[in-house]
DNA sequence: AAAAACATCAACCGCCGGGTC
DNA sequence: AGACCCGGCGGTTGATGTTTT
C-alpha cells in the first residue's frame, strides 16, 4: 500500500519512503533539529522536497507515534469529537495522544464515518430527552483516561503491533512505525516526564524543535534517544532471513 | 484460479494564515 | 500596504492488500 517512488520536474523524489531516506531525515533532524524544512533536505542529503521531509517526520518518524490499533475509547472519541468541532482533524488530533491527523482523517473516513452518523443521529434523540451536564462539557482527555483506568489500558505510546518481523522487510514505512518499546519501559519513561514537569502527551508534539544541541538533554531528547537506541538494538538482535 | 470490486492508508496537492521584509 | 516565504491543514489520490464473485 505504497505509492511507487517517481521523481518529479526539479529532480525531487515523490511516493513511498525508504529506509535510507528514513534514516537520514531521523538522524538530521536529531543532530540539528528541522529548523527550515525547505532547506533540511538539502542538508540532509534528501532528493526530497521539504513538505514531503516534514510530513514523514510528523505522521511517521517523530517519537511517540502510534499507528494502527484504535481503541474503542479513541474510536468514540472521535466520534465525539467530530460532532463537535467538525473536520478540524489537527484539533482532534491533540486530544488523541500519539495520534496523527491524519491516521484520524485516514480512520475517520474507512472505519467511523457510518458510526459517526448513527451516532450523530442518536445523540440528537438523547439530548431532546434529557437535561443532564452535556459530555462534550468533559475533557475528552479526561474521558480517554477514565476509560483507560477501567480497563487497565493506559494510553501511553505502547506500540508493539506494528514491529518488524525481519531486516529485510520491505515495508519500511511500518518499520519505521515500529519505533517502539516495551510497555514497562514506556511507563518508566513516563515517569522522567511527570518529573520534568511537562505533560508531554496532553501537549504532544512540542518537543519538535528541542533537537538543537543546546536543548539536546532535555527528557525529550532522552525520550528520543532512548527509543533509537531500543530500536538499534531490536534491529541488530533480529535475525538475518 | 482469475477477475472484479472494495478497503486501506501513505503521500501528494492546493490553499490559507501568520510572520517578515 | 503588499509581496513573499513558510508551516500547517484538510481534501484527495492512487498503489496495494483483501474480499467477493
């Protein structure tokens, strides 16, 4: 499900990504940050144009994104949220941790969209019939958190069904989804944020341009490098097929 | 088994708003 | 004031996987 890779006018590739390229733009961004995305490429070694740079790092290659897997709390959520504010997919977005835009945009329109209008319609009926504090009043955070105490599924970045069988997979873009860890570690790491005092997962993405080597020891750049290092290390235990 | 239809989702495109000169 | 640049957003496309006929 990737698009073949084609090379534009100006030289530029387009279409799907490939380790290398992931490579680069994962070890730039760490080493210098992004900075001006129209300019990264060209310092990164990349035939690639600066919004293509920026949307493989923001959907698929920053620390912390989740892919796959909606839970029926994030599916609800959504739906929630969609009646509320609309196609404002990016707004939604910062109330789903570890969720992109555009994976909700993608979700929105294969899975949830017949849902979202049943529910749109039964929602209707509800409230015409009762006069109770409205649930959009509560933080759908809030919600997402409740739900998750309930059934002991903390909705932190513990992302272990996209990971990588082999090496030589060629489906990159789900390995480098895979950047991952193990629950336990994602719980301790947690913990390095609750003490840094910065709630790095209701303020998601924030983080993006601390990769400036003056900010380079801030928890996020542990975080980061921490989840390189796993990856490195999953990768090099993996066996050659 | 093959073809057609449908589903999925990564990536592209065009537009918009904010900032700068 | 307005031209330009850039980042970000939402809509859409299209390649590929899956299911149905």
């Amino acid at each position: 499900m990737v698009r073949t890779t084609a090379v534009d006018k100006n030289g530029l590739k387009k279409g799907a990504w490939n380790q290398e390229e992931d490579d680069k733009l994962r070890a730039y961004i760490r080493a210098y940050g992004h900075g001006n995305w129209r300019e990264l490429p060209k310092f990164a070694g990349l035939s690639r144009c600066g919004k293509s740079c920026r949307l493989r790092w923001v959907n698929y290659l920053r620390p912390g994104v989740k892919h796959g897997n909606f839970s029926k709390e994030e599916d609800d959520l959504i739906i929630q949220l969609h009646q509320e504010l609309g196609n404002k997919w990016s707004t939604i977005a910062t109330n789903l941790p570890g969720r992109t835009d555009n994976e909700i945009k993608n979700h929105w329109h294969t899975h949830l969209k017949r849902r979202g209008k049943q529910s749109q319609a039964s929602n209707v009926q509800a409230k015409e019939q009762s006069s109770e504090t409205p649930e959009s009043l509560i933080s759908p955070c809030k919600k997402l958190e409740a739900a998750d105490v309930a059934n002991n599924t903390p909705s932190l970045p513990i992302i272990l069904e996209s990971f990588p069988l082999s090496k030589e997979s060629s489906d990159h873009s789900s390995l480098s989804a895979g950047v991952s860890f193990v629950a336990e570690d994602s719980l301790t790491l947690m913990g390095i944020f609750e003490e840094s005092g910065e709630d790095f997962w209701t303020q998601p993405f924030v983080g993006d341009n601390t990769y400036d080597q003056d900010d380079y020891t801030s928890s996020f750049a542990l975080y980061y490098d921490y989840n390189l290092d796993f990856f490195d290390q999953v990768l090099q235990e993996l066996p050659d097929n």
